[in-house]
C-alpha cells in the first residue's frame, strides 16, 4: 500500500479518472502483470497531452484552398466511421508498443519496466499530433515547440531521480529510455501510414443550396 497518509485523507479519485484505470487493472490481472500505469501516470497524460494536442491543433494554419471548398453537408456526420476506426488503430498500435516494451523488461524490474513503457505511450502521443496533422511540421512552430516541452518534461520523470520517484520509475539508461520513446513514435508513424485517417482523394459532398 503506497502513500497510507496520503490516501486516507484525500478525496475519492473522479469517476472519469476511476474508468479510465479500472479496465487497466482488470487486464493487468489476467496477464498476471503488476499496474503498468498509475493515476499519477494517467494524469500526466491528461494534464501534458491533451493540452498540447488542442492548443497544437488550434494553432493549426487553414489550408490553402480552404475557401474554395464546398461546405459539408449537414447530413455529413463529423466524426465518421473511418476516422473513428483508424484512430482508435493509431492509439492500439502505440499501445501494443507499450505493452510489448513492459512485457519485455518485466524481468529487469516492474519500475524500469513501468518507465519505459511510460515512455513510448508518451512518444507515441507526441507522434500522433504529427500523424493527425495535415500541414508540414514546419508549418506549426507551437506545434513543434508543444512536442519538445512534453519530451522535456518526459525526460525529467526519468532521468531526474526524485521525480521518479514521485512516479514511481527507476531510471532507464540513456539509450533504454531514448530507445523506448523512439519505439512508441515509430509505432504512431508506421500506424498512421498504413492507415492515413483522412482520404486526400475522397471527394466532399456538397451542402444542398
């Protein structure tokens, strides 16, 4: 039982945050894996990613022919099926990175284990702003700069010892960790270009006059 002083005084963990880690421990369960991701963990990914990607995405420049597009139809769903299969693919790709590089340091140590897992699932959502994107990296400086705060912010979880700590990380080598950010990048990319979410060719449908 970690932090006993801690836990009997806060308040009860939100149930969006309880959802969200419940189905983990079910599957960590039957693998018969200790948590690979605490809520401490969830909530950086909360707290770090979602911020970024939104404020990545705002800033994003319209495209060029923006104005001489028809407008969607209002029969059109804004979130279609492929889209929405192809980006719960990009996420399962990262995912299976994570749970393959936990699997495979389990051995070392449940906390090197759990750092380097960490580490891809956060490569991998720094990769995804990229994948989601339509406009080069270069034309979004927010965009690159919001992706490098979060790798810096990453690395101070893992190389930076009582902040690990706090995480409850061992330090990784720094090829290990390096090597396991890398993994869970190449993981989005690769997933992204087999399975693009949107479709250049597909024609728009036009809105009724």
């Amino acid at each position: 039982e970690w932090y006993p002083q801690y836990k009997a005084q806060r308040a009860p963990m939100p149930d969006d945050l309880r959802r969200q880690i419940e189905p983990m421990q079910e599957v960590a369960r039957l693998l018969g894996w200790p948590l690979v991701l605490l809520p401490l963990h969830i909530a950086f990914l909360q707290l770090v990613i979602d911020p970024a990607c939104a404020i990545a995405f705002e800033a994003e420049p319209p495209p060029a022919d923006g104005m001489e597009r028809p407008p969607r139809s209002p029969s059109e769903s804004l979130f279609d099926r492929r889209m929405v299969l192809t980006s719960s693919a990009h996420g399962l790709a990262v995912l299976v990175a994570a749970a393959a590089v936990f699997a495979g340091w389990l051995s070392s140590g449940e906390t090197l284990a759990r750092g380097l897992a960490f580490a891809t699932i956060v490569g991998g959502s720094v990769a995804l702003i990229q994948v989601h994107r339509r406009a080069p990296l270069s034309a979004n400086p927010i965009a690159l700069a919001l992706g490098a705060i979060t790798l810096a912010v990453l690395a101070v979880v893992l190389w930076v010892a009582p902040v690990g700590s706090i995480f409850a990380i061992a330090p990784p080598s720094l090829l290990l960790g390096v090597g396991a950010t890398f993994l869970g990048a190449l993981a989005a990319l690769l997933a992204g270009r087999l399975l693009p979410v949107t479709d250049p060719d597909r024609p728009r449908t036009n809105a009724p006059a």
